[in-house]
C-alpha cells in the first residue's frame, strides 16, 4: 500500500509496500508455493454491499461502535471470494464475515483489546491496525498493530510507526502480547523541519525545510523451518535537505532478515541500520 504525506506544499512517497520474492534452495519450497501478503483494500461507497452496514456488523462482531473515535472499515483483498469481506472496528476488533442474500455472516473474529498497545494509551501516540495480512507460515497469518508517536512543532512535525506483529489464531479470538511473531519493528515515519525564517529566506531558498521518510517493505521467503516463513525487511529512507531542489533528494536502503522466536532485542539489533527520520525506535 502506497501513501502522500503532503510536506510544504510537495510531498515524498511513504507506505508499507507488500512484496513476495523467494529464495529457493533444494528442500525449500518453491515461490509459487508461498502466499503473498494480502492489502485489504477500503469498499469504496458505491460498492458496499450494505449502505447502512455498521450497525450489524458491530453487533454481529460485539464491537464497540458507538461513540468510537475512529469509525469501522469495511475492507476487501483483491482475490477475495463473493461477498467476503473484512472490518476493522473499534476496540480494535477485525473481523471476517460474508454477506449473503441481505444478510452478514461472521465467520471469524479477532479481538485485540487485551492487548498492551490497546491498553496502554498515551496522549502522544494513536493505535491502530494496519489493512494487511501477512504470511507467517503455512496456514498462518499475522497482522500489524501499529504504535503511531506524532511530534509537532512551528514549521514543522513528525510521525513515527513501528509496528508489534500479531499472529490470528487460526479459529479467531482473543489476541493478546503471546501472539506476538516479531515486536518494535519500525514500520514508517516521516518528520519535516522548518529552515527558512525570513523573507529573504522564503524568497530566496528552493526548499524551505529538512524533511526525511521512511517505509517498509516484506518480502517472504522460505525459513529453515517449514512451519514458519522467514520475512527479509527493506528499509527505503529518503531525505530532502533545505536549500536544494528536489533533484537533490538522497535515498538510502537497508535491509534485515527476521525468523521466527526473534525477540524484541534480536528485532532491535537487526533493524539498528535503519535511518527512523532522525527519532528514537525506542
């Protein structure tokens, strides 16, 4: 999934990009054989199934709704039978369900109010899912439940995800901090400071601020156990320094492999070369 975040009237590309490449070996499986990460993309208007869909959904997915600060998405995989679909709702709380012959069904639901990053709410930091489902092994999927710290400033301000990987229990349910496949994994930012602070500067300057991002992108490839997929994490940071147009971008790449039983260290330690925009991973 691809994103603008518009800075000083331009913008610099920003998103979690899905990708799927393997590497084979003799007893590895084979790249057709691996499943891609699955975008869940927005049901645009004109094409819900429903027009007044919330309501039964919440209910059907004991979600709470009303009142929520963020509004329930009805969203959709490209490949997804008829009438499949996925909700995140408030909690938060994704759902799957199928819509059949005026009516929902709810077929699996994963309730993530349990967990930390749910409970530990902070004045400088939101939570939410991101629309992805990411292979973690055959049979197995995970979901990134990202931490979002924003920093403003004159001129100026930052926006720093990283993201806990949850695995979904196969027959949905609870998902708590034991369901964690890889914690703290930066997962994008982007941070934009001011540099020109007069006339002459405004008059005179190509570019009137520093501004940085940063995104992630997953490849998954066969691990060395076949219960679960390794995934190989590229960090594609850009950089556009005041005073010079945008032919003067530099754009950088670092790239870490995670495996299964990777903690919270290991994860630190792999990802240390990437370039946060300037912030703490902490």
């Amino acid at each position: 999934m691809r994103r603008r975040f518009p800075i000083g009237g331009r913008s610099i590309r920003q998103g979690a990009v899905l990708v799927l490449l393997a590497a084979g070996s003799v007893a590895a499986p084979r790249a057709a054989e691996l499943p891609r990460p699955v975008p869940l993309r927005v049901v645009a208007e004109g094409f819900l199934p429903q027009r007044s869909w919330q309501e039964p959904v919440c209910r059907l997915a004991e979600a709470p709704c009303g009142g929520a600060r963020t509004p329930p998405s009805l969203l959709r995989a490209a490949n997804a039978a008829v009438g499949t679909y996925h909700a995140i709702l408030p909690g938060p709380v994704l759902a799957e369900l199928r819509f059949s012959r005026g009516q929902w069904q709810l077929r699996r639901r994963w309730d993530f109010r349990g967990h930390p990053l749910a409970l530990g709410r902070e004045e400088d930091a939101a939570t939410r899912l991101f629309p992805a489902l990411y292979p973690a092994g055959p049979d197995r999927w995970a979901v990134a439940f990202q931490r979002v710290r924003n920093e403003g400033y004159a001129g100026g301000g930052a926006s720093f995800s990283r993201a806990d990987f949850l695995l979904l229990p196969a027959e949905g349910g609870a998902v708590g901090a034991d369901a964690t496949l890889f914690p703290e994994v930066p997962f994008s930012c982007s941070k934009m400071v001011r540099a020109c602070f007069s006339e002459r500067d405004h008059r005179t300057s190509r570019h009137c601020h520093d501004e940085s991002t940063g995104s992630l992108s997953i490849r998954v490839v066969p691990g060395p156990d076949p219960a679960w997929h390794d995934w190989v994490l590229t960090w594609q940071a850009e950089d556009w320094p005041s005073g010079v147009g945008r032919s003067g971008v530099r754009t950088t790449s670092a790239t870490a492999r995670l495996r299964h039983g990777d903690d919270a260290a290991a994860v630190a330690a792999r990802t240390g070369s990437f370039d946060f925009c300037g912030g703490s991973q902490e």
